[in-house]
C-alpha cells in the first residue's frame, strides 16, 4: 500500500515539476524577447499561479488515497492461492 501511495504522490509531484518549469521557461521566454504576441499567448495557455497550483496537487494526491485504499480492499479479499490459479 505504501508502494501505491508513493507512486501516486510521485507522479503528482513530478507533473507538479513539470508545469512549473514550463511556467518558469515561458515567463523566461518573454522576459528575453519582449512582450511578442505569440508568447503571450503561450504565457495564458501555459503559466498557472503558484496557489492555484499547489491547491490542485494536494487535491490529487488526497482524492487518490480512498480510490487505493478501496482497491487494496478489493484485492485482500480474493486468496491468494485462488488469484494465481488459472481458468
């Protein structure tokens, strides 16, 4: 269970890193060449406010903890030698 729970606040974190970088090279970006049309508009599609950013994170990582636990409890009832026989 640990495991699950690990991976889901991994991938959360590391798409949480991802979006941030984008969001730091796109402000980068127009720092260096201007307030250009284009990147502004990649600067409303892409950068998102650090608040609304970590609200989401938390969200995601909270809101999959009750979906792993009701699949442990799905899979614990099944007996293990029941689940590794074949049909």
């Amino acid at each position: 269970m640990i495991l699950l729970i690990g991976e889901v606040v991994l991938v959360s974190f590391s798409a949480f890193l991802i979006v941030f970088q984008l969001s730091i090279e796109t402000i980068g970006l127009i720092g260096y060449f201007g307030s250009s049309a284009l990147f502004q508009q990649i600067h409303s599609m892409v950068v998102i406010e650090a608040g609304p950013m970590f609200t989401t994170l938390v969200y995601i990582v909270i809101l999959q903890i009750p979906g792993l636990l009701l699949a442990q409890a799905r899979a614990m009832k099944i007996p293990p030698m029941q689940a590794l026989r074949e049909e």
